[in-house]
C-alpha cells in the first residue's frame, strides 16, 4: 500500500538522519531512542508506524492515549506521553505508559507516587524543565530542578530517569542548541549535586525541526512526528 510504503520510507529517512546526527557527535544510533509523535493521525497510521518497526509512540492528550492503546493493544507498543498530565487522569494513564515525559510540579509528583502506590506500579519519568522560559509553557525552571527531584527522593514507586525540554518555538536552530546544551549542563551539574546515585541517564529534547541539533547536545530521547508522515494526506 502507498501509504505504508512511505511510512516506511519516511522512518527509514529519520532513522538515516539521528544516525547522522549521533556519528557527529562521536556517539551510536543505539543511543538514541526515536519517539514517533502519532497525535496528528489515526489510529491505523500508527498501526503502519508500528508495523514499519517503530514501537515507542508518543501522544500529548491522555483521552488520545487511552483511545490508541486500546485499539493497538494487540502490538507491542512503549507508550510515551509527552503532553501535560492532569492529576484526575493519572489513574487511567499511569497503567498505559511506559515513559512519562511531563513530571511538571510538585503537585503531580505527589500524585504520580500516591496512585502508582495504589495500583501497585513503578512510574518511569522525565523532569519537565522550561528551558525556553516562555511562560505559557508546563515544566520547572531551571533553579527549581533540584528541589524538584529532593521531592521525588522519598517516592517509591516514581523512579526519575532524566529531563525533558522543549526549545523556544520563535527561535532558531542555534537558539535550539543553547537550549539544549543547557538542559545537559543542568543534568550533569544535578549528577554531581544532588547525588552520585542519581544518574539520569535521559535527555528527552528535539522535535522535527531540530532533533539533529538536540541529538549533537546529547539528547537520549528524541520526539519527532511531521518528519514521520510527509508526504501523506492526514
């Protein structure tokens, strides 16, 4: 089928490029993890994506999350969602999702631990930081980020894996790249800090417009969806 037949060469595309991107940067493909963004299309072209070999999918909207993974169940998905998590959905979405991009407050830290207790799960997640400090943004500031993680040292059942960081929407790719340099500076400065045990071994950063440059600053985690689906009729 046409359609699948470009999935297929549009992963093959940005596979190509984050391979490009990470030999640049005197690192592997292997090192970082394309996360195919599938909140613009359908449910049966992620069905292609996933059947194309590309099985960490990510949504912004829990509703959008719940509605694919129900009728994706049948595949072997890793969910992400990138998006906001409003408190009152993460009972339903906690169970779903095998990465959470979006640990944006301490208020939700507080909730992801009391219902992962209750449902009797670990909750993997990423520290949402504003790195662009735009205010209409989710996500700590900078200077927030270590009392942020002091608050999910006692949390048993939420284990923090890194930071998530999205660049300026305004600005240009060597705007991106500060950014992104920054959001790994502060990484590394909060290994050295905060504990030695905390390694934090995930940078989620980059989207299609720029996830070569994040890739260049180190980012473990890349969220790329309208690079994935040129070419098609959505």
């Amino acid at each position: 089928m046409e359609r699948d037949e470009r999935i297929r060469e549009n992963l093959a595309t940005v596979r190509q490029q984050i391979a490009d991107a990470a030999a640049c940067s005197g690192r592997s493909a292997a090192d970082v993890t394309l996360v195919a963004v599938t909140k613009y299309v359908d449910t049966e072209v992620a069905r292609a994506l996933a059947a194309a070999g590309c099985h960490n999918l990510g949504e912004s909207r829990p509703q959008e999350l719940w509605r694919k993974a129900a009728a994706l169940a049948d595949l072997p998905i890793r969910w992400h969602l990138i998006g906001h998590l409003q408190s009152n959905k993460a009972r339903r979405t906690l169970p779903l999702v095998g990465l959470l991009h979006s640990v944006d407050s301490t208020r939700l830290i507080h909730e992801l631990e009391r219902t992962a207790s209750d449902l009797g799960i670990q909750v993997e997640g990423l520290i949402e930081v504003n790195i662009s400090g735009d205010a209409t943004k989710h996500g700590f500031a900078p200077n927030e980020v270590e009392a942020a993680l002091a608050a999910c040292a006692n949390c048993a059942h939420l284990r923090i894996q890194g930071l998530m960081g999205m660049a300026s929407r305004e600005g240009d790719l060597d705007a991106a790249q500060r950014e992104f340099a920054s959001l790994r500076e502060l990484r590394d400065r909060l290994r050295r800090t905060v504990s030695a045990a905390l390694t934090l071994p995930e940078l989620s950063m980059g989207m299609s417009g720029d996830f070569k440059v994040a890739i260049r600053e180190g980012a473990t985690l890349v969220r790329v969806g309208s690079r994935l689906f040129d070419g098609l009729s959505l």
